[in-house]
C-alpha cells in the first residue's frame, strides 16, 4: 500500500507533528511505501532549520531531516503557508522543498491512502 502524509501543525506546539514521525517511520519499516509528506499551515514549521529545541527537548527538524535522507522521502513544504510564517528556501532544512497545493492534490492521487496529522 502507498501512503502520503499531511502535516497541518508544527514541532513544538502540537503532538501531531510527532505522531506523523512515528508513523512515517513505521510505513518505511513495513512493507509500505510514503510518496510524500506535505507540510502545511502551522506544520511548514517542521521545515524550519532555525529551530533551536533547548537541551534534552526532541530536535523534529532534524529527525524529519533524517528521514529524508536515509529513505529518499520527498518532503515538501506549502509556499503560501510558509511565506506566511516566514519559512522559505533561505531557511529551509535539509530534505525539504518547497513548492504549492498541487504537491499535495498529485500525492492523494498517487496513493492508497492519505492520512492527516493536526486540524
């Protein structure tokens, strides 16, 4: 089965960013596949290589990052909610990119199943 995932909060406000790790995480350790990960409204501060979690506090930036890197999984970031927030390429993570709505319509489109994190 192919998953797409959509991120609608960010790392340190909500538990729904998390909770889209684990789950990537999990589809990439079955027998599944992740076509893509789309951060949008609070969730394009995922993407935010300025974050700066104090000591001791998990570092999701890095870890979605990571994922990105060892699995090869496109993670993209929604242009107009990250202008709004000030998220964009000069400020970007590693393994992001930005780019707009159509991401998110062409990976419901190519997956089984999309599954949403956050309101």
């Amino acid at each position: 089965m192919k998953f797409a995932i959509l991120v609608n909060e960010g790392p340190f406000s909500h538990q729904a960013a998390d909770t889209a790790l684990a789950f990537a995480q999990a589809v990439l350790e079955s027998e599944h596949a992740l076509t893509r990960v789309f951060f949008y409204f609070d969730g394009v501060q995922n993407a935010n290589r300025l974050a700066a979690p104090g000591n001791g506090d998990r570092n999701l930036v890095r870890s979605w990052s990571k994922l990105a890197e060892e699995h090869g999984v496109d993670l993209v970031v929604c242009i107009a909610a990250g202008l709004r927030r000030g998220v964009r390429e000069a400020n970007l993570a590693p393994g992001f990119r930005i780019s707009g709505m159509g991401q998110l319509v062409e990976a419901a489109m190519l997956a089984d199943r999309l599954v949403t994190f956050g309101a």
